[in-house]
C-alpha cells in the first residue's frame, strides 16, 4: 500500500514538473525542431520571422555571433542559425560579425552542421569598423554585440557601443529596413537603452518591445503589388 502511494506521488510530480516545463517552453516548431527553447526570444523572432517574410528582405546583418550555436537558443538566442536558416530559404544572406575567435569557431562549426555555409558568413571584426566599411542597403539589422552585465560600467560602455553600432550603418538603412535589439529588458535598460532614444528622436519607431526590441521606420510601407501575383 504505501508504494503504491509513493508510486502515484511521484507520478503525479512528475507530470506536474512536465507540464511546468512544457508551459515555459516557447519553441519556433516547424521552422526549428520543437526541442530549442527560445523562451523570453520566441515571440520577437517570429515577429521578425514574419516581417523579413513580408519585406522579402536579401542582406541581414548581425553583430555578435552565435558563440553557443542551436543549444543557446534559450540563453545566447541562436539568432545567426535561425536568421542563416531563413536566409537559405529565401535566397537571402546573414553577415554575422564577431570580435572574438572562439564565438567564430563555435558558431563556424554549427553553421556548417546545419549546412547553411552558402547563405551565413561570418567577420572576424570589431562590429563598429565592420559596419562603417559595409557597402550594401541592410534590410534588416540585429544588434547583439557588446556583452551587458549588472556592472554600471560594463552596461554604459555596452550601450554607447550599440548606439555607435547603429550610427556606424545609418546611412545604409532604407524606410523599409527592420531593427531588432536584443537584452534590452534589463536593469540599467540593457543593450538598447540609447539607441532606441536616439531611433525614437529620429525617424523610428517601437514595433514589439519585450525582452528584444523591434523598431521600424515611420515610413515604412509594404509594396502590396508584390502580393498580386
Ligand atoms: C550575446 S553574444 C551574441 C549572441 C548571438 N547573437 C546569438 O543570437 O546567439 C555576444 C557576442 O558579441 C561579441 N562581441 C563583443 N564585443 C564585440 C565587438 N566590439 N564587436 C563585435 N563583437 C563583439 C562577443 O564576442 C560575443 O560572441
């Protein structure tokens, strides 16, 4: 009798510890295999997912590679897979950019697993001179560099660094480009603090503000033509 008691407690702790898990679990299923968990991620990036769809976006930029591959998706995001895994199928391209070897290896080595060496190239760089020097219109920009901390001084040089990321690649921006800042909601204001209040002095606006935020220009206007066919 008491095993049979023990057995039937631990079986329905173990069914609630399940569902807990299966509750906080927010996968990008079919796009990536169910058992990435994008969590405080999920929502944005198929936000992002859906308007490179609508925007039929060809040249994607992000800085900070994906040093933990797929299995970072809950803690690093994965972005360089899963943007890499969108670019393949839509003919599109991701130049990631790193100033650390040991990401680009890491990351190197996943893209090449996920066979998406064609359509992901990854910059051994500072992200600031690597987007000063680059030539083409960005259709969309993902900022993910400069690593944020609970150290005053690591969050104010990690947010002047994004904001100079952005202005380094201003002027290659259009009206239909779609800007993406990851960890912003944090203490201090995280990654994006200033330069969303620079966007939102100029000509952007909040799109989906969570964990990542999205900004989109106020002009942006989608060719509906292109959906006649
Ligand atoms: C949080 S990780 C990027 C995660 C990645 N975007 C993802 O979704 O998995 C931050 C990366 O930024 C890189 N980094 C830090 N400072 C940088 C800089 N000044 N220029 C370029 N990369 C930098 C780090 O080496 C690290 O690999």
């Amino acid at each position: 009798m008491i095993g049979l008691i023990t057995f039937l407690i631990l079986t329905a702790g173990g069914l609630i510890f399940l569902i807990i898990k299966l509750k906080k679990h927010k996968s990008l299923y079919p796009f990536i295999p169910f058992r990435y968990d994008f969590r405080k991620r999920r929502d944005t990036f198929l936000r992002i997912l859906k308007l490179l769809d609508d925007t039929k976006s060809k040249i994607i930029i992000e800085t900070g590679t994906s040093r933990k591959g797929l299995k970072g998706s809950k803690s690093n995001g994965a972005a360089t897979i899963v943007f890499g895994k969108w670019a393949k199928l839509n003919k599109a391209h991701v130049y990631s950019v790193d100033i650390s070897m040991e990401s680009i290896v890491a990351c190197e080595a996943e893209v090449k697993k996920q066979n998406l060496m064609q359509n992901i190239t990854i910059h051994h760089s500072d992200s600031i001179e690597f987007l000063k020097n680059f030539k083409q219109k960005v259709d969309f920009l993902y900022l993910d560099s400069y690593d944020y901390s609970l150290d005053k001084e690591v969050q104010i040089a990690s947010q002047k660094h994004h904001l100079n990321e952005f202005k380094a690649i201003e002027n290659k921006l259009h009206k239909n480009s779609i800007i993406m800042i990851d960890d912003c909601d944090l203490s201090g204001g995280g990654k994006g603090k200033l330069v969303i209040e620079y966007m939102l002095q100029k000509d952007w606006i909040i799109d989906m503000e969570k964990y990542q935020v999205i900004l989109l220009n106020k002009h942006f206007k989608l060719d509906l033509n292109s959906y006649q066919q």
